[in-house]
C-alpha cells in the first residue's frame, strides 16, 4: 500500500517516522505492507532534517496523489487541506486526516463526492483515542443517545493547574512552554477546538456534519481562580464538557461544575475522556492522551490499517513508464532502467514499460529503407521499424530478469 504524507509538521512527522522505522512490524502485525511513496511539505528544511531521499519529494498535490493510494493530509488549517482532500476524492484516492475543522465544515462536501467509503479521520477527535472506529463499528446496531467528554487537552491542563491555586496566566503560560498550548491558543480556550470534535462526532452518528454555528459554545478565558475555589469548596471540580444530546438534538461546550461520582471526575492534565450513552448496552467510557505528536499519529497510522481494506482495489495500480531512445542506447543505461522498474515495483504498483528503438536506430532504419525504395510500403515500413522496438524490449526485459524479477516482452 502507497502512503502519501502531505505536511511534516509534529504529527506528519512522526508518521513518517513510524512508517519508516516500524514498517516490517506493521506488516508482521497486520499483514499489510505500507511504503511511504511521496511527502510533501511547505517548510523545505524538513527534507533533510527527516533524512527523506528527494525522489520522495513531490513535486505538487497532483504529483503526491498519483503515487499514492492512501494521502495522508497533515497540513492542519482549511483551504490547501481542503484543496488536496477534494483533488484526491476526486482521482479516487483514500484519504486519512487528523483536521478535525476540515472534517467538521466540509465533511458534507467530501462525504458526497465519493460513494464508497474513502475518508477516514480517526485522529480528528480525541487524539488516540479510538472514539470514531467504537461509534462506525462496535456501536453501529446501537441508538446513541448521547455523548459527553473532556475533549480538549489544552484547557483541561490549565483548568488542572488552576485547581491547584495558579491564576489562568501563569497556567496557559505554562501549557504554551510544555507544547500543550498553541502560541496562539484562541481555537483552545475560547471552545472553538472542542465543538470541532463535536461536529465531527454528529456527522459520525447522523451522516451530516452541523459545522459548529449550530454548537453553543463558551470556553475557558473567562474563569479565575475564586470559581474553581467556589466549586471545590462545595466538592465539585470545574471541567469544560462537550456534550451532544441527540434525544433532544442539541449540543454544547461550556464549562461544568461535576460531582466526585462523575466518571470524568479524575481526568486531569491533557488527558481526554469520551462517555457515550447507547440504548443496548449502556455506557462506554474511553480515556486516554488525546493530544501530542504520538497520540494522534498513532490514531492515524490505525486509520491507514482500516483504509487499506477500502483501498485494496488502488493496490498494486498499474502504471506507464515510459522511456525514449537515450534512455536505452547502451547496455548501462538499460541496466539503469531496470533498476528503476524495480524501484516502482517495490513502491506497490505494477509497471507496463514502453521503449523506444536504441538511440538513432529508428533513423537507420529509416535510411536503409530509403536505400531500397524511394516510396516503401506502408506495411513494410511499420515490421522493418518495429524491429529497433523489439530489440530495446528484449533487452529491457532480461535486465529486468536478472535483477530477479518476473518480465516479458510483448
């Protein structure tokens, strides 16, 4: 399976890595064998910081989706993101993201331009936890009757911290130095992050994703000290909580005062947690890091695991190489060639070559025939050329055999 990596930011970044250091394990576990095929990224420097050999460099979208049957979209914001997801919808690519904003306002659009299932976004809410794979598969026969969660580690670290006598300052302050924080954290603090999720999980469950208009939505930025002291006075703690209430068909973020029974009660630090309410079998609760370069790139590399399954019919995809005459005029060069074709092979697709005669052959022909005849037949002319091509084919293919490869001329 070809996996394209668009972004090598944190999370892009450790994909990579995971893929290119963990590959035989994967495929050990899974039974799949996943080749990082093409990366791409705006910040150039990550190239060689990542060791990543530049014919893994591509050129452009188009040219990272083509040699890609899986693009991995980790460029984070919308319109590039929405740019590449589309184009790859479009060219019948599966993708996999983490940008919970994208999924949550153009999921819709994505979701109607293909008709099989080809976008996967574990990673988008919850970090690692595997809240999108429960609801799509375990959960599928169940009625969900509401979901509620710390879904923002962000705030939940300061909330945290606060609770232990810091003023809000000091304790974003300490978030942005740990890396928990954004340096700028409005999408965080202000809610904005959390009702993403929330969308995201209403378009899980429903099919339609609401956009966060529809969320009411009121983060952290106003709340000191005294009312986490208020709330612990009276044996509370203060937790901003997502909470979808699809009986009554509203949703929230807002900060809540919950009891110590609560299951939420002792998620503290960037922990998340994720209760879901069903009507067959009650309620789940899934807890775990849901931020940070592992967590979420983990999420990721399991989504490429289900995605392979749907992308199966991309595997192996045939591909045209095709060589001219220079390419082919010396025994060197076509030993190059087949060096090539095995590079390709081992990237996952299935190469048809197409050569052209060996350098000037074709005009030696061409100078023979007019030796003979002034005005050659038609017929006659195409077998005479056609033997430079037969001759770069033959050749081409026992290269390509002795490199222990199966390859016929035709």
């Amino acid at each position: 399976m070809r996996i394209g990596i668009a972004g090598l930011g944190t999370v892009g970044s450790c994909v990579y890595a995971i893929l290119k250091d963990k590959g035989d394990e994967i495929e050990k576990r899974s039974g799949r064998k996943c080749i990082v095929s093409k990366v791409i990224t705006r910040t150039h420097s990550k190239y060689d910081k990542l060791g990543i050999p530049s014919d893994l460099v591509a050129e452009d979208f188009e040219d990272l989706i083509i040699n890609s049957d899986i693009v991995v979209e980790t460029i984070g914001g919308s319109e590039a993101a929405r740019k590449l997801v589309k184009q790859s919808l479009e060219l019948n690519r599966t993708v996999v993201t983490a940008n919970k904003m994208l999924i949550s306002e153009f999921g819709n659009e994505f979701m109607n331009s293909s008709p099989i299932k080809s976008l996967f976004f574990e990673a988008a809410v919850g970090g690692g936890i595997p809240i999108i794979s429960l609801l799509e598969d375990y959960l599928i026969f169940h009625g969900i009757k509401r979901i509620r969660g710390i879904l923002n580690g962000t705030t939940n670290f300061i909330l945290s911290e606060m609770q232990k006598g810091m003023d809000y300052a000091s304790a974003l302050k300490i978030a942005q130095e740990k890396g928990y924080a954004e340096a700028d954290p409005t999408s965080d603090v202000k809610g904005y992050d959390a009702a993403y999720k929330l969308s995201v999980l209403t378009g899980v469950k429903t099919g339609v994703f609401p956009g966060i208009s529809t969320i009411e939505t009121k983060g952290i930025e106003g709340i000191d000290k005294s009312d986490l002291e208020r709330a612990a006075t009276a044996g509370k703690k203060l937790k901003l909580i997502g909470t979808i209430d699809f009986e009554r068909e509203v949703a929230s973020v807002q900060p809540q005062e919950i009891e110590r029974n609560d299951p939420l009660w002792s998620v503290d630090g960037v922990e998340n947690a994720i209760e879901v309410e069903t009507d067959l079998s009650g309620r789940f609760i899934l807890r775990g890091e849901g931020a940070g370069a592992q967590p979420t790139a983990t999420a990721i590399i399991s989504d490429i695991l289900r995605a392979s399954r749907y992308a199966e019919k991309q595997s192996n995809s045939v591909v045209i190489m095709k060589f001219g005459g220079t390419s082919v005029d010396s025994a060197e060069k076509i030993k190059d060639v087949a060096e090539r074709v095995q590079k390709k092979v081992l990237s996952g697709v299935k190469p048809v070559i197409v050569v052209s005669a060996m350098g000037v052959e074709t005009d030696k022909l061409h100078e023979l025939a007019k030796e003979i005849s002034s005005k050659p037949n038609g017929r006659e002319m195409d077998m005479l050329l056609a033997t430079g091509e037969q001759k770069s084919i033959a050749l081409v293919a026992m290269a390509i055999q002795e490199l222990g490869m199966k390859s016929i001329s035709l």
